[in-house]
C-alpha cells in the first residue's frame, strides 16, 4: 500500500481525502468541475492510510449522486494498461467499492462497469463480490464464462480456482454457478467446492504450532523461532504458557523474563502480565531499559493490558518517563485512570500533538481519555486534531470527545459531522447535531430515508425527529 499524500485540511481536496462533512458541502457550493477533479482523484488514489478502519466509498458514491457526476475518469482508470502492471487492490478497490454503491443507488453505468471489470479486470475479485451484493441472478451468471476463463484446466489452475472459490469474501456468485444449467460451468465449479472444503479439512487435521505435553522451555523455543522468521509469536506463546506452566515453573519464567531470548522473554512478560503476578511491573520497567526493540515493544503491550489498581498506580509514577513507558502509562490513565488523573492525561496528548503532530499512534487512546474524563480544557487541542488529522477513524473520536467536552460541539462540529464518511461519527452527530439549523434539519430527514444508510444513524436520527418527519 503506498503512503497516500494528502492535502492541507484548508482546501476542498484535503477535506475530501479526510472524508469531512465540511467536504461534501464545500464541494456542492464549488464550481462542479472543479469539485469533480477533486473527487476523482479521490477515488483514483486512495487517500486512507489504513483501508481497515477507515470509510470512504459511500460518502464519495453520495457525492458523485449529488453532483450527478459521470464514471468517465474512474472507467479510465479502471482499464489503463496499469492494471495488468500494478495487481496490489488498492490501486482500484477503492473505485470498485464506489461503484458497488452507485449501483446500489440505482446507476446503471456503475453496475455495467463493474460487470466489465469483473470479466476483464485484474482486481476482479473484488468486483465480483461488489456484484454479488448489488446483481441479480441473470447478471451474475453471465459472468461464469469470463470468470471461469481466467483458470487453465490443467492440474495448477483447478488448484488455483478451488483456493479462490474456497477463500471468496461472497460465495454467492459461486454458489449461483455450481447450480448453472450449462454442465461445463456447474461441473467445474462444484469439483473445485469439494476440493476447497477438502483442502480445509486437511489443513484442520495438521495444526502447527504447540501441542499438549510442552514444556516451558519448548513453548520459549517455539516463540524464538517465530521471531527468527519474523513472525511475533509470543502472544499466542504467553496463552500456550497458561496450558502448561504451573506453580513449579514461576521461577524458570521470571529468569525468562529477566535475561531470556527476546521470543523467551517477550512470551515470559506477556504472560506474568495476564496472570497478574506481583513481579511484572517490575520486569516490566527492567525489560524497558535493557531489552531490544521487539522486547520494549511486548513489555509495553503487556502493562497496557493489566487491569489492577497497582499498574494504574504504577503508570502514575511513569506517565512522565520520556520513553515508550511514559506514553503507555499515559494511555493506562487515559483508559482507567480517575479524576486526578486528568492533568497527566492532557499533558499527555498536548505532548503528542506538539512533537508527533494531529496523526500520532498514542493519539487514539488519549483522545478517548479526554471524552471519558471530561477534560473540559482539551477541547482546543481535540478540535486541532479534529481538523486536521488524515484519519477518519481519529476524527471520529476526537468529534466524540469534544461531544463530551465542548458545550459549542452541538452547534459546531456535529454539523458538519452529518456529511462525515464514519457512520459511527455520522450517528454521534445525529444525537447531538442542534435542530435549530435548518440544514440539519433536512440532513437527519436524508439519513433517515436513505436506504444505504446504517441502522445505528437512524436509530441515532428517530431519536431526535418524529415518524412524521421522516417523509420524503
């Protein structure tokens, strides 16, 4: 995935790649073709940094609806030569999943271009699984044959098609074809449904990993192992460790812990951190200083996770370590710390803004701090990382901690929040936004009658507007 470059938040380019609501009304007050430009290269260069949490594709699919934009720059780029070139989905999974709404919105073009792409494309997978939501039967099965097509009949492409078939994100396409009143398309098809579900069996009958009857010292070597290939072991090793270690073993796991291999020693911290034993924090703050990247890393993980009353005393004492403990002691107190907290818990996330900017990782879990503790004088720096954060999923809670910080939230923010690409921040808003605004007003009625929308915004919009009020 290549690292999206993205626009300052101050012009209509940067506020559609963050997928603001100030976005979508900048654009439909803006000359539409500019407005146009912005939204294609939108959807043409994926601006999200992590695709896995973030949403774009139905706020830029509402927008072409509202600006009634054509598909000409997205079927350009769909069938450049650059697609046999460049395989890696994010090149076009963004513009396919676009399309898989306008077609859900009744855009017929959207839903021929998906059908084309589906049987020409490299990324069709993806499409097809666009279509097995929005097609019907007819459209489906007239892609047996392409689809098919792009498998030799050779020992290593009926291998190839049943691990496809095996691994599809939607079956119903494949299901539609194993029924297929054409015997080559059915017959192919369900041969390479039974050779899937054979191949998962097998996989099930030969498990990798520890099996009953390990000792300690072999769940530490499985874990060191792990590591050398570069594979992080030592959470699935610490869980392994419950199995089998008992009362006899605390010791060997301390002296891991203390001075083991770094797979050793990363299982050894994660695992006395889940149990609880009197020993972590101290290992934990020893391992900090002497360990190596990945052991810093996996003691850090293992205090945030502990729950007593003794680490959140202990991060207390930590919170203004300059190190990597100091900022996880600061998300502990952010997370479970009380009150008295609040002044270490700000500190913390101006820290984080001044020196690692609106994007930073610990940002997420101070953010949230803010709004739990109601730290009614973080609304500034909140609304700096509202702005401008390229993080849609960051923007949303930081719009839920001002939500519970900034009295202003209602009449600012929220508005605008109705036009956000998360529905999770689309429903804060909608709990909060002030009806007073006529645009909101009519923005709730949209969301309400809009049959794309979540359940839990319209839930979140019945709350505030009457049945009668939903009428379109």
């Amino acid at each position: 995935m290549f690292d999206p470059v993205i626009a300052p938040s101050g012009t209509l380019l940067g506020l559609l790649q963050r997928g603001r609501g100030d976005g979508t009304l900048h654009a439909l007050t803006a000359p539409r073709s500019e407005a146009l430009a912005a939204l294609n290269h939108c959807v043409l260069r994926d601006p999200r940094h992590d695709w896995r949490v973030e949403n774009r594709s139905l706020y830029y699919a509402r927008l072409y609806l509202d600006l009634h934009g054509g598909l000409e720059a997205v079927e350009a780029h769909l069938f450049d030569p650059e697609d046999i070139l460049d395989t890696d989905e994010s090149r076009t999974g963004l513009a396919l999943a676009v399309l898989g709404h306008l077609a859900s919105y009744g855009r017929q073009d959207a839903l021929h271009l998906l059908r084309r792409y589906a049987a020409q494309g490299t990324n069709w997978t993806w499409a097809l699984d666009e279509l097995a939501l929005r097609d019907d039967d007819a459209g489906l099965r007239s892609l047996a044959a392409p689809v098919l097509a792009r498998f030799s009949t050779d020992a290593e492409g009926e291998a190839e098609l049943a691990a496809t078939v095996r691994d599809a994100f939607e079956p119903r396409p494949w299901r539609l074809w194993a029924d297929d009143p054409r015997p080559a398309v059915a017959t192919r098809v369900r041969a390479a449904q039974e050779a899937g579900s054979f191949d998962r069996w097998q996989r099930q009958m030969r498990p990798a990993g520890p099996r009953p009857g390990w000792s300690v010292q072999a769940v530490f070597d499985w874990a060191q192992q792990g590591l050398d290939r570069g594979a992080a072991l030592h959470v699935p090793a610490a869980r392994c460790l419950s199995a089998v270690a008992g009362p006899e073993d605390r010791a060997e796991i301390v002296l891991a812990a203390q001075d083991g291999s770094d797979g050793a020693r990363c299982t050894a911290l994660r695992y006395l951190a889940d149990t609880g034993d009197p020993d972590a924090l101290d290992l934990i703050e020893g391992a900090v200083s002497t360990g190596s990247t990945a052991v810093v890393e996996a003691a850090v993980d293992a205090f945030e996770r502990m729950r007593s009353m003794a680490a959140v005393d202990r991060a207390r004492g930590w919170a203004r370590r300059p190190d990597a403990l100091g900022e996880a002691a600061a998300r502990v107190l952010a997370c479970r710390g009380g009150v008295r907290d609040r002044d270490l818990v700000l500190a913390a996330l101006r820290e984080a803004v001044r020196g690692e900017g609106p994007d930073a990782a610990t940002l997420w879990t101070l953010v949230d701090g803010a709004g739990r503790l109601g730290i009614a004088c973080a609304a500034p720096v909140l609304r700096h990382v509202y702005r401008e954060t390229a993080s849609s999923h960051l923007r949303g809670r930081a719009a839920r901690a001002l939500a519970a910080t900034d009295p202003s939230f209602p009449t600012g923010f929220a508005v605008e929040c109705l036009w956000d690409c998360e529905e999770t921040t689309r429903e804060i808003a909608a709990r909060h936004a002030e009806t007073g605004d006529a645009r909101v007003v009519e923005r709730l009625r949209r969301l309400a009658a809009d049959p794309a929308e979540e359940a839990e915004v319209q839930t979140a919009v019945r709350s505030r507007i009457g049945p009668e009020e939903t009428a379109v």
